[in-house]
C-alpha cells in the first residue's frame, strides 16, 4: 500500500547517497503543511520527501491507517533500507516515533514537533468527528494556532493561516479526520515507544501550544533517551506554519 501513497519531492532529483529526510502530517491534514521546511531540505542536498498518507491529500484514493502503528510501520517501508530522518507533526509525530521503536534500523534520526506520549482526543470532539459534524474542524483550528494565526499571521501578505487550515481539513474525508482522531486517542504505548528510542531525538514545543502543552512535550522528551527540546515563543500547535522559520532554525538545530 505504501508504494502508492502520494510521496512530494518538492520538484527535486533523489540525489544518490543524499541523506533521507521524511515529513509527515498531522490528523487530516496532507504534505503541503510542510512546505516551507521540506523546499529548504529539498534545495540543499537532502533527499527531502513529505507524505499523503493513505485517506489524505492526493493518496485519497487509498484505504486509511486505522493506527498508529500501522502508521508506523508505512513509514518504515517509505524510509527504505538506507532509512531516512522522520519529521512528524502531532499525529505524524506519534507515528514517527512509533516507527522509531518498532523498525529503528529504518529511523536515523527523529523530531515530533507538537507531540506528547499520550495525545487524548475528547470524547465530544471524537463524536463529532464520528458524525461528520463540521463543526470539528472549527474546534480543532481554533485550539491549533496560537493568537497570531487567530487574526490571519501568515508569512504570506494577504493570506489568514486559520482559513488555510479550515480549508484543508474541510476538503479531506470527514471520515478519515475521524478515524485520525480516534487512532490518536487509542495510541497507549508511546511511553514504552518513546523509552526504546535509540537515534538522536528532537521534540519541538509551541511555547503557546494548548493541543499539546508545553509541559506533555518536555515529559515526552524526558522519555526519550538523550532527547532535546526546543521551545518556539509565540506560537501555537500548527508551528511549521505559524513559525515557519523558527521550527526550520530548530530542525536544522537537530541535523548539524
């Protein structure tokens, strides 16, 4: 199945030998949140690759993941066996730290940005989500951003990050948000995920995140062997947007 997701190369060759860096999104949500982040790597000798999962953006066509796990183990297959450095945003991030555990041969390096061990979803916005209320994708854009991206704060003049974000998340299979939003909930096993973590491990906290605060990040981080943090001001969960130079300074900080 993974052979047939829909992988972005941001328009560049697969150098030879180039390490692998591979972005993955968040629940119902596709490649192009990455955008900023992934050109950079793209353009300066990485073999730089963001991910539709199955069920999102142009792999919509494909049966949806049902799990983290199953997650997981798609993006061990798409890091190959030369493996690659997983970039993932909050549910993105469980399954980049899934993968971690479970295939480590496959993961060289990790940074979840807006992630903690445990992601709970609450069970009024999961039924919501269940019902296809599009009211779910109100809640969800108004507890990701921060108070810049409340009042339009895009790098881009003109253009408001919420709406962006309403946008992408209405045009995606309410369903598959739904099933996103329920594998998170379901994913108990990222402390004893976390702790099996072996490769160099970086966790990106928004200093105004409420998704998945501040604090959860650094418990994450503390659960991982070696791991560092860093903590972006002023922005909320969906930081590569918000923030996008910051969060770029960050990952870069990691790959040195």
């Amino acid at each position: 199945m993974t052979e047939s997701c829909y992988v972005s190369s941001y328009g560049r060759p697969r150098p030879k030998g180039a390490p692998g860096i591979l972005f993955v999104h968040g629940a119902g949500m596709d490649h192009t949140v990455w955008a900023l982040q992934g050109r950079h790597f793209a353009f300066h000798g990485w073999n730089a690759l963001a991910v539709d999962l199955p069920g999102h953006g142009r792999s919509r066509a494909l049966p949806p993941l049902a799990s983290i796990e199953a997650m997981a183990d798609a993006l061990a297959d798409l890091a190959g066996p030369e493996g690659a450095v997983l970039v993932g945003h909050s549910m993105g991030g469980l399954a980049a730290l899934a993968a971690a555990a479970r295939r480590p041969e496959r993961v060289r390096a990790l940074c979840l940005v807006g992630c903690a061990a445990r992601m709970p979803v609450h069970p009024e916005l999961l039924a919501l989500a269940a019902a296809g209320d599009p009211k779910t994708v109100e809640l969800m854009c108004d507890w990701a951003f921060g108070p810049r991206g409340q009042i339009g704060g895009s790098p881009s003049p003109g253009q408001w990050l919420q709406g962006a974000a309403r946008s992408l998340l209405h045009n995606g299979d309410p369903a598959v948000l739904a099933g996103d939003l329920a594998a998170c909930d379901a994913y108990t096993s990222g402390p004893e995920h976390a702790a099996a973590v072996r490769c160099p491990a970086l966790v990106v906290i928004g200093a105004l995140d409420r998704m998945t605060p501040p604090k959860a990040g650094r418990e994450l981080a503390g659960l991982i062997p070696g791991a560092r943090t860093a903590v972006i001001e002023g922005t909320g969960h969906m930081m590569m947007l918000e923030t996008p130079d910051a969060t770029l300074e960050a990952l870069r900080g990691l790959l040195r």
